[in-house]
C-alpha cells in the first residue's frame, strides 16, 4: 500500500496509463490482424487501400513507446512487399 500522498497519486496515474497502453497494443495487434486477413483473403485493392491507415497506426503506437520502433518498421515493411 502506497503510505505518501505522492505515491497514491502515482498509483493512479499507472492505472489510468496501463488501460491506455492496453488499448494501443490491441490497436496495434487488430491492425496487423486485419491486414493479415485481407492479404490472405487475396483482396488486394482493399488491402492498398487499408494501407496507409495500418502504417499511420503501426507509427502512432511506435511513437508512443508501445512497440519497439523497428519493430513497426519491419511489420510495415513485410507487409508492403506482400501488396
């Protein structure tokens, strides 16, 4: 248990931040999923056109330190040569 009104107050804050973090990794995870799926799927006009939206997603979770940087990248990057 947190004894300071500091550490209370910080015991909030991770609480808040971890609920965000969750959902930019599910973000980032169902991106990726949803890419995935229309590759296979051989839908490849609808994949081009999802594209852009999957990047700006991959490098928005990137930025914010969710996902590793090159990581991102290298998902991008896999997945532009299957299109």
């Amino acid at each position: 248990m947190p004894n300071t009104k500091s550490a209370i107050r910080r015991v909030r804050r991770v609480k808040r931040q971890t609920s965000v973090n969750k959902i930019r990794k599910s973000k980032f995870k169902s991106a990726v999923k949803h890419m995935e799926t229309l590759i296979k799927k051989g839908d490849k006009k609808k994949a081009k056109d999802y594209f852009p939206k999957f990047q700006s997603i991959l490098m928005q979770v990137a930025k914010t330190g969710i996902a590793n940087k090159k990581t991102a990248a290298r998902k991008i990057s896999k997945i532009s040569k299957k299109i």
